[in-house]
C-alpha cells in the first residue's frame, strides 16, 4: 500500500475527471519518466484494480479478450485481462499499445467510445463496463521510429498527456523521495542529466531517464562512490560507444 508519485503538472487532475467523465487516457512519453508509476498511482488513488497488459507485435484481440481451451475433453472459456478488468470495473492499462496486432484496435473501439462495449467472439456475447471500469493506454512516439503508430481514429479517442523528464527541482525530489540519496548528490546527478539532455552530438537512442537517474541514486545511496555508481547506472546503460562512454563519464567527473 502506498504508491509514491510526484505529480509534474496537471495529470493528476485529468485523469480524476477523465476517470469521472469514463474517458480513456493515453501516456505518451520516452522510457522511464514515470508513466508506469502514475497509473499505479491514480488506481490506488480511485480505489480500482490495476489490470495491466505489456502490449508486443504478438498481442492479439483473443489475447485480451480470452480464447476457448481445451482441458481433459472438454472446451473452457477463460477470460482475458480485458474481460477481467470490464467485470472487475477495474483499470485496464495498455501498455505500449501500439505495438499490439491490429485486432486489438477494433476491439477497443468499441470500448473507449461512449458505448463502452466489450465483444466477445464466445456467442456473439457483448459486456457492458461499469462505472469503474477505464482504458489506459501508454505510447512512446518516435520509439523504433516509424514502426509503429497508433491511427488518428484511435488516438482520438483519448484523453492525453505527455510525460517527460520532469523540471529539475521536481527530478531532485524525486530521487530524494525515491531512494533517500541527499538532496545535495541528487543535484548533482540532475545537473548532470541537465548536460546530457542538452547535447544532441551525443547520438544516444533515447536520453538520459528519471528510471536511470533512480537507478545510480540506489547505488549511491547504499554506498557506492558517485563516479562507480554513474559509471554503472548512468553511462553504460547509455551508450556501447567507447568515445560516448568517455564522454558522458567526463561530464560524470566534473560534475562530483
Ligand atoms: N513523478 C515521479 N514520482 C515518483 N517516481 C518517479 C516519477 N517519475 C519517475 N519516477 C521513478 O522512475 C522510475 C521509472 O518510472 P516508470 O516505470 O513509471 O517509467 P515508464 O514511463 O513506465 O517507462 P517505460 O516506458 O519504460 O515503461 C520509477 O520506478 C520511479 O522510481
Ligand atoms: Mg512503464
């Protein structure tokens, strides 16, 4: 019990009257800002269940929905999350749902629009999602660039948010918060994010994240020294680049 989120800016606000209005939500954002850590959040927050599915190429609609088995003789029915979370009135987090098949889009149209209607294929059977019941979607836009979308009749039917790397006093707390590290280091290792984040000739696939950030405050904070800690949680998570290493440890070692 007790999830801990630092609210950034406004989203616990809208997912409240989202969840109030029975809109669904999509987070978009990079890896590791939090995304995950806010929807655990606002369900402990509206007192529901959390439901999650990690979305990959190989997600199907029957995945979500729940498919016939076949055990000793005989054939039975088992749910899938998504039939669970509609009969638990729980929250359904979808999580990088782009990636999922394309079934999974006509199947929840149907339930993140105002009809709220999950079809089963197990006789032409329709359940209707009570009041608790709500989608949550996550996406990370430009991720494996140009792979994956999400088609703008889907995204429409959202409420969104965009999370990111949070602004500097805000990150300081949060790796204060998170693992106990001393407000003074966790300046330091935000003031360092701050150069990474700044210097686009880096080339890295995705920057420098809060989970990353959380990750070297961990080591520092049971005793690691800083330059070990960044070096193993910050640069070699980073990059497999010898010059980029050296580079972003040399910001490492002006910065402690
Ligand atoms: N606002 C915040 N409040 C508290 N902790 C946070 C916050 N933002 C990030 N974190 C920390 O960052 C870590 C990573 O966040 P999370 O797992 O939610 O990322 P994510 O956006 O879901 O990433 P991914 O897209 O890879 O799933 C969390 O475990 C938590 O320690
Ligand atoms: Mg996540």
């Amino acid at each position: 019990m007790g999830v801990w989120y630092r609210p950034v800016g406004d989203e616990v606000s809208v997912f409240e009257r989202s969840f109030s209005q029975r809109l669904p939500v999509l987070l978009k954002g990079p890896t590791g800002c939090g995304k995950t850590r806010f929807v655990e959040f606002m369900a402990e927050r509206l007192s529901r269940p959390l439901i999650t599915v990690a979305c990959n190429d190989e997600t199907s609609a029957a995945d979500l929905v729940g498919r016939w088995l076949v055990r000793g003789g005989d054939t039975v029915w088992q749910d899938g999350p998504a039939t669970r979370a509609v009969k638990q009135g729980a929250l359904l987090y979808l999580d990088e749902v782009a990636e999922a098949r394309e079934d999974v889009v006509v199947l929840l149209h149907p339930l993140t629009d105002h009809r709220r209607r999950l079809f089963l294929d197990r006789n032409d059977e329709v359940l209707d999602a009570p009041e608790g019941f709500m989608v949550v979607a996550s996406f990370n836009p430009g991720y494996r660039r140009g792979l994956k979308e999400l088609k703008p009749s889907t995204r429409q039917r959202f409420v969104s948010l965009q999370f990111g790397y949070p602004p500097e006093d805000v990150e300081v707390e949060v790796l204060h918060g998170e693992t106990g590290l001393d407000v003074k280091q966790a300046k330091r290792l935000v003031a360092w994010a701050t150069k990474v984040r700044g210097q686009d000739s880096l080339a890295l696939a995705e920057t420098v994240s809060t989970r990353l950030l959380v990750m070297a405050a961990r080591l520092m904070s049971a005793g690691l020294p800083p330059r070990v800690a960044c070096g193993a949680a910050l640069v070699q998570p980073l990059t497999d680049d010898v010059a980029t290493a050296r580079a972003l440890q040399d910001l490492v070692d002006m910065s402690f």
